[in-house]
C-alpha cells in the first residue's frame, strides 16, 4: 500500500489533491450541464 513507502503527511497531501480530480456525482453534473445548456442557448437567442 501506498502508506508502506510514503510518509504519511506525504500521503495525506496526495489524497487531498486527489479529491480535487474525483469524479463528479450524477446530480452535480446534471446541474452543471444544465447550466452550460441555458448559457448557450441564450447566446443563440441573441
């Protein structure tokens, strides 16, 4: 495991950044492509 051959604030700093990069749950990218939609459809209603 990674904790065997890192320190573990090292490994703790890692885990934090890789949160950054999770995978978004289902209702938060609904939400956000919803959001681009209405974005781009009010461009187009210009």
């Amino acid at each position: 495991m990674l904790l065997k051959y890192r320190p573990r604030d090292k490994a703790t700093n890692l885990f934090k950044m890789l949160l950054k990069y999770r995978p978004r749950d289902k209702a938060a990218k609904k939400e956000r492509l919803l959001k681009r939609a209405q974005v781009e459809n009010e461009r187009r209603n210009r």
